[in-house]
C-alpha cells in the first residue's frame, strides 16, 4: 500500500498538485466570469425564484424538478470535502488555505453556470427511458470530438469511485469509529446494502432521497458549527485575519504547524476547493440533465448557486470552527497512519526556529540539511530507549510522547527502520501530533457549546453528507457507462460501486484522498477544455434566454 500510495502521490505532482493546475481552473472560472459580465451577482436572484418553480411550465422535459436536481447535484457536492477536506487544506496550507477555497468557489460559480447550461443543451433521452447528459454528450454533438467524450466518460467512472464512493465511507467509518468505536467492515456493511437498496431506483428514488436528506444535513451541520464559532467568539476576527494575511505569503509556523509558503497554501486551497464543490470537473452537469427545463440557460442559473451553498456557506463555517477553536496548530493523541509518517536522522524540536525552518524546507521538498533515517529503534515496554537517534515526524508534526503498541499491548524488542519508514507492518505507532482530515474537525466540534457531544454533529455530518453524495455519484458513474456500453452495463457498475464502498471503509485514509485527487483531474481538464471551445456559443445562448419576456 506504501508503493500505491507514492505512486498516486507521484501521480498527483505532475496534476492536481501542480504548479499549473491551479492557475488553469481559477483562469477558465475568471475568463467567463469578465466574458458573461459577472453571472454570479448578476443572475443570483433569478436563479432563487427558478428554485422555488416561478418559471416551471407544464410538459417541460426532464424527470426531476429544479430542486431535486439541485438538491441531487448538491449532495454529490456536499460531503466529506466539506468537513475533512476544509480539515486537510488548514493542516496543508494554514489560515490561507481557506482564502483560495473562496477565490475558487467563487469564480467556480460561473464555471458550473456555464458547464451545466452546455450539458444540459446537448442532453439527450437514454434507451432506459431516462433523460442522460453531461460533457461528454456536448464534446461528441456538438464539439463532434468522441475521443474526448469517451475520455471523460472513462473518467467519470473512475472518479465516481475516487470522489464518490471510496473516500465517503472512509471517512463515515473512521467517524463511526472514533464516536461509538464501531467495527468500520460492520458500519461499511451496513452502508453498502442501504446503498445499493437506494440506487437500484434510478434517478428516481436517487432525487427523492437527496431532496430529503440534503436540508437536514446542512440545518444540523450549522447549527453544530455555530455552537463552537460563538463559544469561540473572541477568535473570530482573529481567524479571518489570519486568513487574509497569509494569502499572499503563506502561514508561519504556529504550535506545531510547521508552516507553509504561499505556493503550497495556494495550491491546496484550490485543489480542495475543487473537491469540495466540483466547478469545472464537469460532474454536476450530470444530475442537471434530469431536470425538467425546455431552457438550458435557466438550469445553468440553478446550478451557480451550488458552489456559493458548497464552499462560501459550508466550508467557511467548517473553517471557522477549526481556526476559532485553535485546534489546527495542536498536538492531540492519535494512532499514526502509516502514509502520514517519515522518520529523521537525529533529533530535532519544534520549539527550536531553526529546526522548524529546516523540517519545513525538507518536507516542503527543498535543501535541507535534514535526511531520512535508516536503521533500528531498540523499543522496551512500548517505549524508544534510542530516541535522540532519530525524530518521527506525523501527520507533518514533530511526534512527542511515542509508544509502540500490538493491538492494545506496550511492544518490546527491535524495530527495523529503512529509509524513512517503519518496516513493521503489525506494529501501532501511537502519540502526539497533528491531526487532519475528519479528525481534525472531529476535535474542533469539541470546543463549543455541546461539549464532547459536538462529535456526534460531525459524525452524523458525515454520515448524511458522505452517504448522499455517494448516492448522487453513482448516478454519475451510471449514465456514463451507459454512454460507454449501454444500458446493460449499468447493474454490474452499481454492483462493483457497492462492493468499493464496502472495501473503502476499511482502507488507509490517505491513501484514499489521494487516489481521489488524481481522479478529480482526469474529469476536470477534458471538461476546461470543451467549455472553453464554447465560449461564444453559451455567450449567444445566455443572451437568447433573456430575449423571451418571461424572463425578466
């Protein structure tokens, strides 16, 4: 799994994690939003009143209405990006990492706006009766490009594993666990049948229950986060402060936050931005196709509405909890993923400036004079006696208080070290250090007006959110296997998805997450590239929309 992971990790440098992948989705998402005159004010009202139904017309085609639709898209979008995603991008990049989650929602407003309305222009009827869209059906209609059509199909698929289905239920059993210390292959179990009992349905059933589940989730969710942003109300403006100061510069090391330059604030801001609220990743689309509109343009409003809910509501609230409460830049006990750990040569000390700079520059992959540790680490009664030999680094923390564990027993004997990595696979690591992801705002819930019991918002946050938008992505997954194969291809996919969802629960997190930031770009840059081509086309079709009086 280590040898997966640096693979995907490999993987991810020369995409997401990129110097220019950032600058491509926040350039497409700028470009039209100066060439369409700013849609996200401008067409925020009207895309409210087409929600509520003002503008529905009897026999309009399609087999939901705009807020099913919504609420489906939505629940494909509002999920564990937005509780441990917003965890991730702080742990990565700081306070600033949060600025560039809004610069991307916003800008990603218009993306979607424009990426929904071409869609949902080019939809077409499927032979199971339903109506099917997306980019892929614009690229091979109307860009008459089926190699880029089939590309995003194919990517689709396995994104809808990558960002749908497998970091969900990681994440719905680690919190599962973590709250109630339930077994994660029993509360995976028990999520792949309710699953596979709500997608056998179809888009049907699949708008239904997101249509139900979607608003309760997001009333208990922030009336959880508001608990601990009052509680904490002293740091508020401290927090927004912190988040505009280092946008431009990056986040100095703060407790054990060992800071992070502009560049990486930068980056992981956008790049979980993107999870959070897929603008431009060309999935949205998907579930606006099933709406019932005879004008693409009013759906395409519908949609800009997603990111603003997504990322500009939720995710700041998720922000805030974590940056008020203070829990970002705290040591907390924690059993030490393997992917999360590195061990060093020689002692070093988070308290000492000059060993933070050179711990930074060495996991920020600069000239450092810190190296990796090979070689043995003599343990008595779950206790290091050689620990100036080497510093074990977690979670991208100095490691303090560590203790060797097998199962709930202190180990005894010689650890093999080689290269930075522990070669003891049956061996617990255990202390304290950062924490990120769910876990990070699992913590921070904690700091409010609920106690201990603010755990239980974020465990049944996650719960829904994570359950719903594996729901919504099947459905992705499903009409592009019937743009693959047909509609023969679309049972088996569901019963692969299930089983995945399954497997998921009891995988190494971090590995998850980065198996889904490859698959998010696969999407992303075949759906930039198409939308881009028909820039004038959705100019002329927008200015079409507000020609007919009903729609003023």
């Amino acid at each position: 799994m280590e040898s997966f992971n640096q693979l995907l990790l490999s993987m991810d440098g020369m995409l997401g994690s990129a110097p220019w992948f950032p600058w491509v989705l926040l350039g497409v998402g700028l470009f039209f939003t100066l060439y369409l005159g700013f849609p996200q004010f401008r067409y925020f009202g009207h895309a409210v009143k087409i929600v509520r139904g003002k503008y529905d017309k009897p026999g309009d085609p399609g087999d939901t209405s705009h807020f099913q639709a919504l609420s489906t898209a939505l629940s494909g979008t509002v999920g564990t990006g937005n509780i441990g995603g917003v965890g991730l991008a702080i742990f990565l990049g700081g306070p600033a990492a949060l600025f560039w989650m809004w610069v991307t929602a916003f800008l990603g407003m218009t993306t979607k706006f424009v990426e929904v309305t071409l869609s949902h222009k080019y939809r077409i009827k499927a032979a199971d009766g339903y109506f099917a869209g997306g980019p892929m059906f614009y690229m091979k209609r109307r860009l008459n490009m089926k190699w880029l059509a089939v590309l995003f199909a194919i990517a689709t698929v396995i994104s809808s594993f990558g960002t749908g289905s497998l970091p969900q239920v990681n994440n719905i059993a680690q919190a599962m666990y973590d709250t109630f210390g339930l077994n994660k292959a029993l509360t995976g179990g028990i999520l792949a049948i309710l699953l596979g009992m709500v997608i056998i349905g179809g888009i049907t059933r699949i708008a239904k229950v997101t249509s139900t589940i979607v608003p309760i989730m997001a009333a208990l969710y922030i009336i959880g986060a508001l608990a601990v942003i009052t509680y904490n109300y002293q740091n508020i403006i401290p927090s927004f402060l912190a988040v505009f100061k280092d946008a431009f510069n990056g986040s100095a090391a703060a407790g054990g936050f060992l800071g992070a330059t502009f560049a990486y604030a930068f980056n992981r801001g956008v790049n979980r931005g993107l999870f959070s609220n897929e603008a431009g990743q060309g999935s949205a689309p998907i579930a606006h196709a099933a709406a019932r509109a005879d004008e693409p343009v009013s759906e395409g409003m519908v949609s800009l509405l997603e990111p603003f809910i997504d990322t500009i509501i939720i995710c700041t609230l998720t922000g805030l909890v974590i940056l008020s409460s203070g829990v970002w830049s705290e040591k907390h006990m924690n059993r030490f993923e393997r992917a999360d750990m590195t061990t060093v040569a020689g002692s070093y000390n988070d308290d000492n400036p000059e060993d933070v700079e050179q711990l930074f520059r060495y996991l920020s992959g600069g000239e450092s004079d810190v190296a990796a540790y090979s070689g043995s680490v003599v343990v008595a009664d779950g206790r290091p006696l050689n620990a100036d030999e080497f510093t074990l680094l977690n979670a991208r923390s100095v490691a303090e208080d560590i203790e060797f564990r097998v199962g709930d027993d202190p180990f005894s004997g010689v650890l093999t070290v080689a290269d930075g990595q522990f070669a003891n696979p049956n061996v617990d690591i255990w202390g304290n250090s950062l924490l990120h992801s769910v876990a990070l705002t699992n913590v921070a819930f904690q700091r409010g007006y609920f106690g201990e019991y603010g755990s239980l918002i974020v465990t049944l946050g996650i719960l829904l959110f994570a359950f719903s938008t594996a729901i919504a992505w099947s459905y992705y997954g499903d009409r592009s296997m019937i743009y693959l194969f047909g509609p023969r291809a679309v049972m088996p996919y569901r019963l692969v998805y299930v089983v995945a969802f399954f497997w998921a629960a009891i995988e190494d997190t971090t590995i998850i997450w980065n198996l889904s930031a490859v698959a998010i770009v696969l999407m992303t840059l075949p759906n930039l590239f198409g939308i881009s081509i028909l820039a004038r086309e959705m100019k002329d079709t927008v200015k079409d929309y507000w020609k007919d009086p009903d729609h003023k």
